[in-house]
C-alpha cells in the first residue's frame, strides 16, 4: 500500500505559506495603517495587528476608519458651505467691546472649521439641577407654536422624562411639528426603547435615528461612531444645549441601579442669535440622515434678539469634519490663558498637544484644576484616565475627586474670568474623533460667575487628590490604568 503526498500536504510547506503570509500583513500594515492618523494611534493598531494579527486585522477592518463614509463627509461639507453662504452679512448681534485678539483668533478658528459664526446680545442661563433642567425644557416646549426640535445621544420615556414627553404629545396635538432625532446604537435594545419610539409614533413626532448601521438599507459606518449631541430648540427662540442626556439620572440600567449610580449633569438655556446656530446643527443632522430639509415652518438664521449680552459661538464637531474642532478649540483657549484654567469633564483622556497644552498652562504658572468622578462607569475610560493623573498631578493640577455614588458627567472650561465652553463634548479620544458633538463658546463675566458657582459646589462635595497618595496605587492598577491607555488610542 502506497501513500501519495503532495507537496502543499507537508508540514514545512503549510509554516511557509503561513510566514508568507503573516510577513505580507506586517509589510501591509506599515503602508497602510500610519497614513493620515496620528503617530500614537497608528502606533497602537500596529501593536495590536503585530501581536494579535488576526483579531488585530479583524478589528482594523471593522473599526479603523474613524470617518463618516465619504457621501456624509460631502454633505458636511456641503452645509458648512451653505451656512457660511448664508450667514455673512447678516445681523448676529453687537459683539462686547474689547475683545482679546487671542479671543478673536479662536472665533476666526471656529468659523473656519465649523461654519458657526459669533453672534451678540444673547442671554443664557445654566441648570445644574437634573429634574429642574427636565422641568424646564417641557415648560419651552409647551409654549410652543411652530415647531420643536429635539436630538438626545439617549432620549428615554421613563418616569423621571414623562413631563417632557407629556410635554411633546400636547403641542404636537395641537398641530405643532415635532422633530426628533436619537443615537441608534446607544438607544436600540436598551430600557424603554420600544416604549419611546411607541410613544413618539402614536403623539405623530417625526422621528428617526442618527448613525444608524442598517447595511441591508444602505446605511453603515464604523459601528462605535455615535451621535453625542444633546440639543432642543423651541420656535427658534429659545434652545436648550448641554451634557445631560433626556432619561433618568440612573440611566434606566439595572447595574447602576444596583450600585446606586446616579449622573451630574447641567444644561444651558439660551435666548438670542446664537438659537439660531444650534437650529442650524440640529437642521445639519437632520439633513444628513434624511436627506431633505424640513418644510417651510423653519427657515436657517432666523435670528431674535436676546435679553443678554454674551458673545456665543457654537462649535459643531465629529468625524464628518476634516478636522478635529473641538480639541483645536480647547488646545488654543489653554493656551491662551493667563490667570487660571478649570475643567470638568468626566472623562479626561488628552493626546499629546492637549496634554502639553495642560502642562504648559502650570508651567506658566497658572491655576489649573480637573474635576472628575472617584467612580467610574466605563472601565476602559476610567482607566485610560486614571493613567494621567501622575503625570498632570507633577506639572501642577490640581484635580478633585466628586465622590461616589455620583457620575459628574458636566462638560466645561472655563479661562481666566470671561470666557468659557459648555456643551456635550468630553475631553477624551473618543469626543475628539469618534462622536458627533455640539459646544457652545461663551464671552461674558456674567455667565463664567454662574459656571464658577457651580464649580464652587463641585469643590466642596469633591475632595482633592494628591500626588503621595496616588503614587501608593498598588503595581495591578497601575498594569491596568497603562493597558486601558494603549488601546484609548485606537481609532
């Protein structure tokens, strides 16, 4: 009896196709995983695909593309075009006296990127209280007369929203038009869902989802890309913008609950010409998921007066932009402070320019504090976060610790005593180029008084953390804080 065997069948030849094979991925990945990212997120895929290949490939290819799909990014570009178009000439308000020419180089910086242009004689009011801000945003919509536009990362029915959708369903039976966009993945099969979308059908809103991956409609992109935005206007008037998604401050999920985590939030109620640029982000998404304009009832800058005299500019930013606005936006304000810097943002985790724009600003001998969370409710974040308090405890921040069971979720900074951003985008990777965000830069004594009273009561509910105690962190931690950092550079 005889056995014949080929020569692919030998041992040998399968180890070489396979050396062949895994050297053609490594060569590949060198050409092509560098071009156009940035070195420490090139550098982490390239870790991942060298020592992992095939799950490091997989996820390349699932994930690697931190952009829209080029039709999006057309669209994008096509309506910063159209607003620039637009708004020049027209009448946004008399701007305060006196302005910086740093503040004016950041305005010029903004409208090159976002489009938004300055706008004058509004008036703005934070909420720091998480039912009280609910409260109010149903109180505007049941003054409504035209229209209401709504676009939440996560918009939930639940007991604590119910005024607010309540709110919702007594305008819309009134023939008022109500618009209403929600993040897919971050609203899909999560609790309440069906319950919202019923409710909203059944009141007659014209609803539909942001970012969806439906790849059987047509309709996908990298799957972790979301729509981070949280925004409502009302008639054009009046608009309502900040960090607090519209769902219980427990999030409706079973393990917060358990532990008995509850979000910190605050939302800005605005009046003036600047309504009229958060219109023009929510009329942006809704373009870019519908594909038409809404009807007559809306027309883009309809400006109103407002009863303040803050200079306000909104900064749209996401993976539909060329460029990352909103940490050229943050990086540019350190860098032009001159008394003190203060951050809140539940999860800090910079790249290299904002990192040394945070250094530097100590290193020039200013005030700088960080406010963030003892608790941490995405493991990964937290971690990658805690991996820079060393460093940032060393240059000089000095960075308070809100106690548990609470997630300080604000997004803010305030520069010296005038000028200050709110809004929905964190300090992390993650805002900077993967979600779709919406900030508000604001010139005005009046309004940072108001975001350093709320600053005020963070601080005496947090305690600080200092450098001799961190560095007592035990070695597994640290292992931890350093392996989460690698991959936060994944995009």
């Amino acid at each position: 009896m005889t056995i014949e065997v080929t020569a692919l069948e030998l041992p040998g030849w399968w180890l070489f196709l396979v050396f062949v094979a895994d050297l053609i991925v490594r060569i590949t990945a060198i050409v092509v995983v560098p071009r156009n990212r940035r070195p420490t997120a090139a550098m982490a895929w390239l870790l991942a695909i060298y020592f992992i290949p095939f799950v490091g490939v997989l996820l390349f290819l699932l994930i690697g593309n931190p952009r829209l799909p080029r039709k999006r990014r057309r669209m994008q570009r096509e309506i910063n075009q159209y607003i620039r178009e637009t708004s020049e000439g027209l009448d946004f308000g008399t701007l305060r006296p006196d302005a910086p020419a740093w503040f004016t180089s950041v305005v010029t910086l903004n409208r090159n990127l976002g489009a938004m242009p300055l706008a004058g004689d509004n008036g703005a009011e934070i909420i720091s209280e998480y039912d009280e801000s609910i409260r109010r945003m149903a109180e505007e919509v049941r003054r409504a007369e035209r229209y209401v536009h709504v676009e939440f990362y996560i918009l939930q029915s639940d007991k604590t929203t119910d005024v607010f959708f309540a709110a919702l369903e007594e305008v819309a039976a009134r023939g008022v038009t109500v618009r209403v966009l929600l993040d897919y993945w971050a609203n899909r099969g999560k609790p309440c869902y069906r319950a919202t979308v019923k409710r909203l059908t059944a009141m007659g809103a014209d609803w539909h989802h942001m970012l969806p991956v439906q790849p059987l409609r047509g309709k996908y992109q990298r799957p972790d890309l979301r729509n981070h935005r949280k925004l409502i206007v009302v008639d054009g008037t009046v608009a309502f913008t900040g960090s607090q998604n519209m769902t219980d401050s427990t999030y409706n999920l079973k393990k917060n609950i358990k532990r008995g985590l509850h979000w910190v939030d605050l939302m800005v109620r605005v009046q003036g010409p600047v309504v009229a640029s958060i219109d023009a982000v929510f009329l942006s998404d809704w373009y870019s998921e519908t594909g038409s304009a809404p009807s007559e009832d809306v027309g883009l800058f309809e400006l109103e007066s407002g009863p303040g005299d803050l200079d306000c500019q909104i900064v749209p930013s996401g993976p539909g932009f060329e460029f990352q606005n909103n940490l050229k936006l943050f990086t540019a304000l350190l860098f032009a402070a001159q008394q003190r810097v203060i951050i809140v943002s539940p999860y800090f985790v910079p790249d290299e320019g904002l990192l040394l724009a945070v250094q530097t600003a100590c290193q020039r001998g200013l005030q700088v504090e960080l406010f963030v969370s003892e608790e941490g409710d995405q493991a990964m974040v937290y971690h990658a976060q805690r991996s820079y308090y060393e460093a940032l405890l060393r240059a000089g921040v000095k960075i308070w610790m809100y106690p548990k069971p609470y997630i300080l979720h604000t997004k803010s900074l305030t520069i010296d005593d005038d000028v200050a951003i709110i809004g929905s985008s964190n300090m992390d990777m993650r805002s900077f180029g993967l979600n779709l965000e919406i900030s508000m830069l604001v010139r005005g004594e009046e309004f940072v008084s108001q975001l350093r009273a709320v600053e005020d009561q963070y601080r005496d509910l947090a305690r600080e953390l200092t450098l001799e105690e961190w560095m007592k962190q035990p070695l597994r931690s640290t292992v931890l804080d350093n392996l989460a950092r690698l991959t936060s550079a994944l995009q």
